[in-house]
C-alpha cells in the first residue's frame, strides 16, 4: 500500500545488529490480502534520511484465533506476505504477529477497527467534453478542459464525531485507461491494468477530503476508499510530524523491537468521470 512509515533509533551505533534491534513494520487492512509486512534493520536518528538495510531471512508468523500462519519473503527489499487464502481480515478480528531474526524475536497485536460511517460522494458522475485532435478548435477545447478541471468541486465526506484519523485512496478502477487529453502527436495514452492512477492522502482528523480533479488523467470509473485509522497508528503519524530537531524515539507497539502493527479499515464509494452526450 501506501503507509510507508520507517522507523529509527538514537544510539550511537551506525546500524544494529539483529541481536539488538529491528524494526517490524506490519499492515493489515480489512477484506484484503495480507502483504504490508516489512522487516529492517534499525538506524539512528543521526544518519539522515536513511532507512535500515532490509532483511529478507525472517521467520515472520500472524497469528488469528490461536492459528498460525507463516508469512513468506516477496523480494529482496525485506517484505513479507501471506501467500494463502485462508486467511481472512475482517472487522474486530484480533492479530498479533512475531518475526524472528537471529535469537531475537519482535512481537505485537493489533485489533481491526471499524470501517467509517456515513461516507458518500458530493457527486457520482462528472461530465467532460470529448477532445477531437482533428478538431480545428483543438487547442482551444484542450484549454477550456483544463480550465474546466480546475473548477469541479468533488469532496468525499464521512461521519466522524470523534475527530479520529482518517486518509482517503483514490484510484482508477478501469482495467483498461484511457486518458483523457491526448499527447502532442495527437495520440490518447492508454494502460493495460488499474492501479496506473493512484492518489493517498495525509491522514487528517477532518470528516472530508476535496479531490484535486485536476490530477485526474483517465476517462472510467475511479474507486475512493476512505480508511479509518488505528490508535497506534494515530500516535505513531503524529509523532512523526512534529519537530524533526526533537530526536526522540517514536513511539512503538512492538514488544522487544521498533516499528509498529496495526490495522485499518475502509468504505469505498465510487464516482465515473464520462464524455458530455
């Protein structure tokens, strides 16, 4: 996904070593596969904008209801996903995770939250006018287009009385995309498979989020997915985003390691961007 969160210690060490501390940075979102499992070495917060040399040889397990099951290293870049499917993620389901490196053995649990409430569209349907690179008025509809972009108001709003954290995904939902202007040869670019446009926003306390259509590329339908934060995660993000000269640890539910384990959920709403008839 897109919850890219990397975690640093303030010893003295360049890196550590497994027998001292790694970091365990584990994802699970509600009715997905699980994938978002990354194992690093730890570094400090002296080296900057660094992040710890992946591990790839962890014996990472997540366990539900008493039942075990092993992950697997995807890469070389220390993530790990569970490559069965019989595993489900679902709504107040509790988790808790180890991963294994060298004689030392991280661990946490995480319960998922939620999904939000009350989440809707301003609008389901936005109208373009088509662009005819044959046109003799090529350029000034190209023009008119982009003006027209800058003006569309489309907000997602959810319920959210108690000012928790939220942050909205946005993608396009075509297995096939074709774009929406053409390139200077007069050409519509087009994509086999989704996940060609993709936006994610900062988690916000807010209860809506205003899509920036100007950043829409491609005609078709477009999935927005509103998540619902967990409260390790909420600590975690706000941390982060206060002075960076204050070289504290941030905070970590993992029990004899760094990182953090947590869980999200989501409701998707949707809304089509079509030619004007």
């Amino acid at each position: 996904m897109f919850l890219f969160v990397f975690f640093i210690s303030c010893e003295d060490e360049i890196i550590y070593s497994p027998e001292e501390r790694f970091v365990l940075q584990a994802y699970l979102y509600a009715n997905e596969p699980v994938w978002d499992v990354t194992v690093r070495y730890a570094v400090p917060l002296t080296v900057a904008d660094s992040i710890g040399e992946p591990i790839n040889e962890a014996a990472v397990t997540l366990y539900k209801n008493d039942v075990a099951y092993t992950l697997v290293s995807s890469s070389d870049s220390g993530n790990y996903y569970y490559s069965g499917d019989d595993l489900t993620v679902e709504t107040g389901d509790i988790f808790s995770i180890e991963a294994t490196v060298g004689e030392k053995t991280a661990s946490a649990t995480t319960t998922v939250p939620e999904s939000p409430r009350g989440v809707f569209m301003s609008s389901d349907t936005i109208e373009l006018p088509e662009i005819d690179p044959d046109d003799y008025l090529f350029f000034e509809t190209m023009r008119d287009l982009r003006a027209l972009q800058s003006e569309i108001q489309l907000e997602v709003f959810w319920d959210n009385p108690d000012n928790e954290l939220h942050f909205v995904v946005i993608e396009n939902a075509q297995e096939e995309q074709v774009s929406i202007f053409p390139d200077f040869g007069g050409n519509f670019g087009m994509t086999d498979g989704r996940d060609s446009f993709r936006r994610i926003t900062p988690p916000t306390r807010e209860s809506s989020y205003q899509i920036n259509f100007r950043e829409i590329q491609y005609w078709g339908k477009y999935m927005v997915k509103v998540y619902r934060v967990n409260q390790e995660y909420a600590n975690l993000y706000e941390n982060l985003t206060q002075d960076s000269r204050d070289l504290n640890e941030p905070p970590t539910n993992i029990k004899n390691g760094l990182g953090i384990f947590s869980a999200f959920n989501s409701q998707n709403v949707f809304f089509y961007v079509v030619q004007q008839e």
